[in-house]
C-alpha cells in the first residue's frame, strides 16, 4: 500500500509542475487561456489527490483537512 500511494503522490507532484510549466509557457502571450499541460495537470491533480485522501484513509493514517 506504501508503494500506491508514493505513486499517487509522484503523479500529484507531476501534475504541480504540469500545471506550473503551463502558467510559465504562456506568461510571454497577449493572449491568456488555458492550454492543454494546465487542464491535464489540474485534472491529475484532482483525481490522484482524492486518491491520496482514500489510500490514507484506507491505510488508518490520519489525513490532515487544513492542507
């Protein structure tokens, strides 16, 4: 179960920094939107956050709310 969630949490920390990267590539244009690399970071970071949240629970960890 360890091993799940040191994977879920890689995925989380690579989603930060697809959703970060994709900030920082659009800072240089007039025009800003959203691109891809910002949805998809921002989607897996939802859903390997509420994974994380479920593993935790599972694993009878205490999950910290305020975070």
């Amino acid at each position: 179960m360890d091993l799940v969630r040191d994977v879920l949490l890689f995925i989380h920390l690579v989603g930060f920094g697809a959703l970060f990267g994709g900030a920082i590539v659009q800072l240089g244009d007039a025009v800003k939107v959203v691109n891809a690399a910002m949805l998809y970071g921002a989607l897996a970071q939802v859903v390997s956050g509420i994974a994380l949240v479920g593993v935790l629970e599972g694993l009878d960890e205490p999950v910290d709310s305020l975070k």
